[in-house]
C-alpha cells in the first residue's frame, strides 16, 4: 500500500485550521472589477473571433492564427511575445508564449491552450448564440474561453497599471489535446517556465462555479505481450503444449484486478484485447487484425490499457505490482509487460491549498461564495501537471459551459464576467505578495 495523505483528510484538516472572513474590496481592487464590467462584451466578441478560427490540433496553420490573434492582443497590454515552433516531423504547430519581466510579487504562470479536438474538416465549426448566456462553440468552453479569461483579467490588471513591476508569463500551447511526442520537446518550454515561478494556475473548463482543481491524477499507458506454444487444441494443459497466451493474458488481467485494484485514485483500464494464432495492431488507427482458430492453441495475446494516480510513488507501486503478476507464468507461456508516460501526476498540496483559500477569499469579498476543492478522482490529466513538481497550482479556472469535446459544447457567457473579475482579483493579490 503506498503511504499518502489521503486528499480528503487533508483538505478537511485545512479547512479547520483555515476559517475565512469576508473583507471589503479595496479601492483598487474595486477599479479593476469596473474596468472589467465595461470590457464584458468585448470580452465576449473576442472569444466569438478566435472560435470561428478553427484550431484542431492538426490544422497547424489554424493554431498559429489563433496564437497571434493572442500575440496581438498581449503586444497591445505590454507583453513580449514569442511563437515556439516545433520540429516537423512531430506535426504540432507550437506554443505561444508571452511574458513581463518585474521584480516584486509573487512570480506568476498563467496556462491555457489554443487548440480544440474540432479538427478542420468537422461540421461543428462556427460560434452561435442560443440565448444572452449560452453559446455553442467549438472549443469555447474547452479553452478558448479559459483563455480569453486570462487575457481580460491581465489587461484590466494592466489599464489600471497593475503590471508595471510584475512577473507574469502566459503559456498557451498549442498540442494540449493531442501533446507533442516527445513529450522532452513538446513540454520543455513549458517546464522552463515553471521553474520561474512561484505560482502556476491552470485555466481549464471549470467544474463548478464554486470549485478548483489543487489535485490532478497523472496518465501513463501499459501494455502486456504474451506469447504461448502454437499447438493442436487436444493438447492444451499438457506438459509439451501448456496453457496457451489467452489463458495467461487472462490469468494477467485477472491478477491486476485481484491484487493491483482498490487504492484510492488508482485505476488502470485495459483498453484493447487481442489473442490467436496472430494478431497485428495499428497503433495510429487503434484498430487490430487477429487470425485464430477454435481448435489451434493461441501463441500471441496482447492488451494496451491506461494507469491513472495522484504521486509519483503510487505509480512506481501499481507497477511493481503488474510487474510481478506478469512474472508469474502460466505452464510453456512467457510474457512482458512495457510502460509509456504522458502525463505526470498534480498531488494535493498544502500550497496548492492554500492557493485555493487566497481564491475562495476572493470569491467571497466579491459576494460570489467560497471556492471548494473538486475531487481529483473526477478530472483527468492536463498541462498544469508537468509544472506542478515546481510551483504551487490551481487549475479549473477557466469557463464553465457543457458538452466538451463534443458537438453539443456549449459557453456559458453570463459567467465570463465573474470568473475574470474572480480570476484579475486573485492575481492581484497574489503579486502583492513577497517572493519566496
């Protein structure tokens, strides 16, 4: 059993030691929250712009004219800017980074992304209004909408001239729903700037109006290969012939659910099942071809699946484990079982919590409610996890809306208003802060 924390135990003892009072907004505070009721609408238009951009991960042109789209918008606040290109063959158009240099406050960095899952030859391209609050749009909620956020709340910050001595880096990058392979590339400069900083907020789909992400469970694939003795089925169980690879990739999988289930936030899902007498897989297409017979003894089974965990150290133990049930071989039948990271794991804080109490303060001193943590056993893994070895995070900041991924996602424009004032409060305050 690995020894962790539990989340919960964690969160609660926080909040006990942790009471919040309600405080008035300072007059600066109070121009800022002005400055970003006057911009609502233009808020709102420029979201409506970058979403009729389409921005599928392959449409790399798309990318890059919603990247400077952005670029433009943070020139025009102050920032430098700069396109990060990747290497062709990785077929991912890039990253768009902007930044201010200063030397008070806490060092911040703000991520988003630019690209959708809607790519260019998709029917659902272009935004619609439903009603005042409620816009379809393809990859408005997940994230161009997150990151229209961030540029009001900055540029309300900076008309009010909040940045002039601040350290802000904004990272968009551009494959976070198909990432870049290697991950050592596509991520690197990403990472770079987390080691800048003190402070990472990440501003994915929101879960809730009253909720942020301070745990994120990481990603890893696995897959076990089997091979058994290809023989006529009247001699399966026999000592020249054994089990075969079906009855050893089953007795493997079985093993995992006995023996590796059950620890909190820990999950592993065998995605796709292949055995007979041969079995080949496509790996881009996901599809497999497999030759067997009733009467011929399978020598190839294989599984390809996903591990999910909230540490590094929970990981290491799942696959110890896994390792150990495949060491354990059924009669004339050998297997291997390999690992691919993704997506490293964000594990609940004490600063991550104590991000999440400075927000609910927020929040709260604006009359919209505290900020609870949501459960990281309901959200899957994002940028804000290759950062979060390095600087305290918050994720989850972004809009809210429903349907992502979908041709069904919907915006909800009536609650832009409040998370950029939520979102411009909290930086605020966070670069009123002394440096670690």
């Amino acid at each position: 059993m690995v020894k962790h924390i539990s989340f919960f135990m964690l969160l609660g003892a926080f909040l006990l030691a942790s009471p919040l009072k309600a405080q008035r907004l300072d007059r600066t505070e109070r121009r800022i929250v002005a400055t970003i009721e006057a911009q609502a609408g233009e808020a709102v238009g420029f979201l409506e712009r970058v979403v009729n951009i389409n921005s599928g991960t392959l449409n790399l042109e798309g990318v890059r004219e919603v990247g400077e789209v952005f670029g433009k918008a943070f020139r025009e606040i102050g920032f430098e800017t700069r396109w990060i290109s990747m290497p062709e063959e990785m077929n991912r158009a890039g990253h768009l980074f902007a930044e201010i240099g200063g030397g008070s406050g806490k060092r911040l960095l703000l991520i988003g992304h630019l690209d959708t899952v809607f790519e260019a030859d998709s029917p659902f391209q272009t935004f619609e209004r439903v009603n005042d609050s409620i816009a379809h749009a393809p990859g408005g909620n997940d994230m161009k909408g997150g990151d229209v956020v961030v540029l009001y709340a900055l540029k309300a910050l900076y008309e009010n001239g909040l940045l002039d001595d601040a350290q802000v880096i904004v990272a968009f990058t551009g494959d976070e729903e198909s990432t870049g392979d290697p991950l050592e590339i596509s991520r690197r400069d990403l990472i770079e700037a987390a080691r800048r900083s003190d402070v990472a907020l990440g501003f994915e789909t929101a879960t809730g109006f009253d909720k942020a992400t301070v745990a994120r469970r990481g990603a890893s694939g696995w897959q076990v290969d089997v091979t058994g003795r290809r023989a006529h089925s009247s001699g399966v169980f026999s000592e020249r012939t054994g089990a075969g690879a079906i009855f050893e990739i089953s007795r493997i999988l079985n093993g995992f659910y006995e023996e590796v289930r059950g620890e909190e936030f820990l999950t592993f899902n065998p995605g796709i099942l292949m055995g007979g007498t041969f079995a080949e897989y496509d790996p881009k297409s996901g599809k497999a071809e497999v030759f067997g017979k009733s009467n011929v003894v399978a020598q190839t089974a294989s599984v390809r699946g996903g591990l999910r965990f909230i540490s590094e150290e929970q990981k290491q133990a799942a696959r110890d484990k896994m390792r150990a049930i495949v060491g354990q071989n059924l009669p004339r039948t050998t297997a291997t079982i390999s690992f691919t990271d993704a997506y490293p794991a964000m594990p609940p804080t004490a600063a991550n919590l104590e991000l999440l109490e400075i927000l609910s303060q927020v929040s709260q001193d604006l009359g919209q409610g505290p900020v609870r943590a949501y459960d990281p056993g309901r959200r899957g893994a994002a940028d804000v996890s290759f950062v979060a070895q390095y600087a305290a995070c918050l994720d989850g900041l972004g809009t809210m809306g429903s349907g992502a991924h979908t041709p069904q996602e919907t915006v909800n424009l009536k609650t832009m208003e409040a998370i950029t004032k939520r979102t411009a409060l909290l930086l605020y305050r966070l670069l009123q802060q002394e440096r670690p």
